[in-house]
C-alpha cells in the first residue's frame, strides 16, 4: 500500500510530471523567478519563490532568477540587491542572474522580425485615441490609420525611435493581430514605448524599451524555460505569449498560473505598499508591520516558518484569502521549538522580599529550552528586590487564581516560593510595591519544604536587570482586507499597530545579537532589532503566545 501521508501533487508538478514522462523538453526542467526590481518582495512573492524554486528542485532542474527590468522610470539597484538577498536568505540558489535588459538587442531585433512579417506596425495615434479605438468587451475595437503602412515605412520608423528622433508618446509599436479579438489584450497591444530615462544597467544607451507582455515570453524562450509559472491576472496574456513565441518561431517556452497569495490585514500591491514607506506610514520597507520578507525577517520570522506556511497554503487555480493567522501559527510553531527562554517584564511591579538579606545575590541555574533537551541551562541572578508582571498580582483575585494575591503563594520561576504579606500603595490607591517573604527551603530543584503552589511566575532581579525598548507590533490594518473596502485602504490603518514601552530584562540578554529570537517566557516571541546599540536593546515582538486577534474579534 502506498504510503498514506505522502503528500498529493499540485496541479504544476502534475503539469511537470506529465512533460518528463513524455519526454517534452528532453527532461528537463527549468523555472524562473522574475521580479521587477521597483520595490522590496513580499509574502506573496515568497510564494511564487518556494513554487519556482521548489518545482525545479524536486524534479533535479534549476531556477533563473530574472529582473524584469524594462520600466527604467521605477527601477532601482537597491531593489535588485534586496530582491537577491530574499531569496537567498528563504533558502534557494539561482542557477544563473539574468536582467530583461541582457536581451534588449535581442528583443529588438525580435521587434523588427515582426514588422518584417507584417506583424507589428508604428502608431503615431496619442493614448486616448488608441484607448477610443480599441473598443469595450463587448464591442469590438477599430483599425488604426497607421495599421497598414508599408513594412519599409515601419523599420524606417522604428529605428527613428530607436535613435531618439521622437518624443514620448509620440509614437509606439504595436502588434497586428486582430482589433475584433474578444480577448482586449489582442487587440494589437502595444510592444515597444519611448521612454528617454536613465536605466540602472544600460544608462542612456536605449531610448526605447520594450513592454513586459513583450519582453516575459521572449525572455523565456532565450533561456529555455520550459515552466513559466506566473500568477492568475497572466491568463488573458497567455494568448499573446504564445502568439509572439509562435510568429517569432523560438523556443516554446509555456505558461501556467496560479492563485496569488492574498492575506487578511495587509495589502500586497507594491503600489500600495510603496504609498505607506512614501507617506510615513511606515518606517520603510522593513518596518516589521509590513508584509515584506525584509520585514518579516526584521520582526522574528524565519525563512524555515515562511517556507512552511507556502507549503501549507498549496498551489490553487482560485483566488482566496488566507488568513494571517496561519503563517503565526507557523512561526509560533518553529519557535517554540528553537528560541531560547528568557525572562522579562514587560510592566513591572515592585517586590521587596523582607526575609531575604540585603546585599545578597544568589546566582540560580534554569534551563534555556525544555522542548530542546540539548539546549543547556544558564544562570540567572536573584536578590532581595524584584520586578514582577503587573498582571500577576490581583488585591482581589477570583476563585481558581492562582498568581500572587495577599496571603497567598506562588513560585517564582527557577527560584523560591513566595508568599505576599503586604501591598504598598501610592496617594491614589495604586499598588506600587509588594512585600512578600520567600520560603527558605522552596528552591526550585532542592525543594523539602513540602508545600505545592499551582502558579508559577517570571521575575528578574532589579539590581541586575537590563533596561529595554520593547516594540509591541500588531496587524497594520484594522480590517480583513484593507484593499476591497470602500474609499482610501489607508483609512483603515491601525493607528495602535505599534506600542513601544520600556522592559527589565534578565542579565544574559547583554550577549544577544541582531536577529536572535527568544521566547519571553509567558509574553511571546520576540527578537533582537538592528536599532540596538551597545548601551540600549532594542526587541520586536514577532507574535505572541495565543492567537489573542482571534479572540478580541471573537468579542
């Protein structure tokens, strides 16, 4: 019988699959990722990378990585430098580093194939008039005046363009194809524009560039893709990447789509987000409120719950929205299993234990993760005065409460039992401080003293305790989907998605460094910012213990 947890395979390895048995392709597979290098990658990118990168490494192919980079108006090499740093740090290796711009010579001797077929004319018609003629979905477009100029009349004005001799939007390519195609984007679509605009690779060379419906498959071919894997908004451009390849008689490259990933409370339109870096919504690209992979990396993520959570989420044909629940699920899951736990109080209240000496401090020995048998213990300090969690003391607790409360015990973690004898309180009733008294003989691991508590709480000693910004992060915007609500996405922003407060924190966290994640023990996860400084930790909260949003939307 086979084995009944093997995984079953998603419509694009069934597609792969089928290609190798019928030995499409002499066997081989080959993908591609193709980013346009206007903006920072984000979780729904992190998809399409597992899904080209993991189709490719299952049946032994590679990947290209491939910068769309024919829009030199948008264009940036610190988008390019982040793009590559994502990708390799979820995990994967391109085969070769490829730009749109390598083939700019190629597609533009593509272009004058065309023309010399009768298959692609200039336009000297402006933008409006090409929108008039082109007719709705359901009425069919109209010939443009200058479809039928001679093929010679057609090189001479293509390279006047190409030599800078027109201004922009005075005269564009096109396609001929067919201005009746119930398919609008047949209706000869525009192949090559003018754009006089200093590019990030090729400088002032090209004063022309050709658009991505023209220059994706082409690409394609050029590099022998054999599965191009593309999103579901590709599918009415199928029809013109198959055209192209078709009429140019190259390489037959093939295109599949996929649903992209869309998220609850976030927006995953590079516009979008470029708008929230542009208008301070945000601190930049990322800030760890943002759905990009550098901000889910500077929040705590690790690319092992990022891969997890694209495998979970599978490879449909249908759009949906996932829940981001989901991927904190993922990340919980993962650290739980890897962070060190540390104490820290996140809203202290004051301990004074009176039965212990002044002066002293007692050096005690807990254990660094009790779901990694192998990942040792450390020491922690312990002393007469103390922090304690605000919440972990109630003057007047309900039945079943099992923290501190007048006359009653609790353990501290890792040290001593302990009892409240008195609560201090300021000129307006607030509880400023406890007195308790410990029980000597209570010391976690050597305890005779024969009394059992049920509540267990974290502390940190005062006199050693470091002090901390901590950054409380939740979701950036306040509804499901920020993007499909009436009016500016931006009026639903969560106005409370950041709260930074000031934490004690145990000694041991003087050694932690940028991106090192730890559970604060019955707080969340959390991990070290970049913003630290050798006088001042700085941490970021990466999830919390619970689905808490849940339950506050349950309310």
């Amino acid at each position: 019988m086979a084995e009944a947890t093997e995984k079953s395979l998603n419509f694009i390895e069934q597609i792969i699959e089928n290609d190798l048995e019928s030995g499409k392709y002499d066997g081989r597979v080959l993908t591609r990722f193709p980013p346009e290098p206007n903006g920072y990658l984000h979780i729904g990118h992190a998809k399409s990378i597992c899904l080209n990168f993991g189709a490719a490494q299952k049946y032994g192919g590679q990947t290209n990585l491939r910068f769309d980079d024919t829009n030199p108006v948008t264009e940036d090499t610190e988008y390019v430098e982040s793009i590559k740093n994502d990708v390799q740090w979820l995990g994967f290796n391109w085969a070769n580093e490829f730009y749109a711009s390598d083939y700019f010579e190629q597609l533009y001797e593509f272009a004058k194939k065309l023309i010399n077929k009768g298959l692609a004319y200039v336009d000297d018609s402006t933008s409006e008039e090409m929108a008039a003629m082109k007719g709705t979905p359901t009425e069919p477009g109209i010939n443009s005046p200058y479809r039928n100029r001679t093929i010679e009349e057609n090189i001479a004005l293509f390279e006047k363009m190409k030599n800078g001799e027109f201004a922009e939007g005075t005269h564009v390519l096109r396609a001929k194809i067919d201005m009746t195609s119930t398919n609008m984007l047949m209706r000869d679509p525009i192949i090559y524009r003018i754009k006089f605009a200093k590019h990030h690779r090729t400088g002032d060379k090209w004063c022309i560039y050709p658009m991505y419906d023209f220059a994706h498959g082409q690409s394609d071919s050029i590099e022998g893709i054999t599965h191009s894997i593309c999103t579901l908004e590709f599918v009415p451009h199928r029809e013109l990447y198959d055209w192209c390849i078709d009429n140019l008689e190259i390489f037959p490259s093939k295109q599949y789509e996929f649903a992209r990933l869309n998220l609850t409370y976030t927006v995953m339109s590079k516009r979008k987000l470029l708008q929230l870096v542009n208008e301070g919504h945000v601190s930049g690209w990322d800030d760890p409120r943002m759905p990009t992979i550098s901000g889910l990396r500077r929040r705590g993520y690790t690319p092992e719950a990022i891969r997890d959570f694209c495998d979970r989420i599978g490879v449909a044909k249908r759009d949906n929205l996932i829940s981001v629940g989901l991927l904190e699920f993922c990340i919980r899951e993962q650290l739980n299993k890897i962070a060190a736990r540390v104490m820290a109080v996140l809203d202290p209240l004051k301990v004074v234990i009176t039965n212990y000496p002044e002066g002293e401090t007692e050096i005690l020995t807990t254990e660094n993760n009790p779901e990694d048998p192998d990942s040792g213990t450390r020491n922690v300090p312990f002393s007469r005065e103390i922090y304690i969690e605000k919440d972990d003391f109630l003057e007047n607790p309900p039945k079943k409460y099992f923290r501190l409360a007048p006359g009653q015990m609790v353990r501290l973690k890792s040290a001593y039992i302990v009892r409240c004898d008195e609560v201090i309180k300021d000129e307006n009733g607030e509880v400023v401080e406890l007195h308790c008294s410990y029980i000597e003989n209570s010391k976690s691991g050597q305890d005779t003293s024969g009394i059992s508590v049920k509540g267990t709480i974290h502390w940190v000693s005062i006199a050693n305790a470091l002090q901390a910004e901590v950054r409380l992060y939740d979701r950036l915007f306040k509804v499901e989907d920020p993007g499909n609500e009436e009016g500016d996405f931006k009026d639903y922003i969560n106005n409370e998605s950041l709260q930074t407060i000031t934490a004690y924190v145990e000694p041991s966290l003087k050694e932690a460094t940028v991106g090192t994640r730890y559970q604060f023990l019955r707080k969340g996860y959390f991990s070290l910012d970049k913003d630290s400084t050798d006088t001042q930790l700085v941490f970021n909260r990466t999830v919390g213990l619970k689905d808490t949003w849940a339950k506050e939307t349950g309310k």
